[in-house]
C-alpha cells in the first residue's frame, strides 16, 4: 500500500464563504493526500474563549500536525491571523507551503508570503495542478516553479 503525503490546511473558517473554500479544497487534497485540518479537529464557538488548557491543547496538536506534514495548503483570503501564525511556523520548520489566494484577483500579494510559497494559486484547477505535479513528481519539481508568484507585492 502506497504512502500518502500528509498536508496540513491553514484556513480561516469563520462564515459560510470560508468554510465553502476550505470545503473545497479538503475535497480536492483529499482525494490524493492525507489531509489534517483544524476545522474539523478543534472547533470553538465564534466570540467565546476557550479554557486556557484548551487553547494549549489546540496550539500543541496543530503545531504537532504542522511538523508531521509534507507540505501546507493556506487559504489567505480574508487575510486570517491564525493560517498566517500556522504558515510562519511551516516556514521557520522549512515545510512547503502552497497559497490560494481565490479571492486576490489583480490586487498585489504579500510579499512575506510569495517568498515563502512554492506555489500561489487563484484558481481551483491551478491548484489540481499543483496537487498533482506534487504527486506524481514530488515537492521539488521543476514544474511547480511556474507556480511561483510573479505579480505586484506589498
């Protein structure tokens, strides 16, 4: 039996447009990849804070499936600080990260993040692409280097 790879979602998962794209893009990486995503491993209510003990379970146990993975995939619509945090921390650990920027249309990228992605994708299909690229060809193909965000930053 084949080993999948294992990608970790950072997502923002707060109204029903987020939730739909993480949605979306669990059903895409999942069909290939082992998928770990918070939203469906911890979850708070909106405007409630968690026992502190709790907070610290969830920072661990993501931390834990951020290392254990072979990449990251990070919706950075709506610009949300905890995939942010979750992608500054696969940086520091030079795990691979994958952007969907789905609602980003012409306005620049981050800078910080184009420097840190292997690939910054605004379509669905582009990320199929990526997704199998990867599979069949591995993290450091080649071809994932069209891939690479060449717009305006900021």
């Amino acid at each position: 039996m084949e080993n999948k790879l294992k990608v970790y979602l950072a997502s923002p998962f707060f109204t029903p447009e987020q939730i739909g794209r993480l949605s979306m893009v669990e059903d895409i990486a999942g069909v290939i990849f082992e998928v770990y995503s918070p939203r469906k491993q911890f979850q708070f209510k909106s405007g409630t804070k968690p026992s502190k003990e709790d907070a610290k379970k969830v920072l661990e146990a993501n931390h834990n499936a951020i290392e254990a993975s072979d990449f990251i995939i990070s919706i950075t619509d709506d610009k949300d600080l905890g995939a942010i945090y979750e992608c500054g921390y696969a940086s520091k650990a030079k795990i691979p990260i994958i952007y969907c920027a789905f609602t980003l249309g012409d306005k620049p990228f981050n800078l910080m993040l184009a420097e840190t992605g292997i690939a910054v994708v605004k379509y669905y299909c582009d990320l199929i692409s990526v997704l199998y690229i990867i599979k069949t060809k591995g993290l450091d193909s080649e071809e994932l280097k069209k891939f690479q965000y060449q717009g305006n930053v900021e």
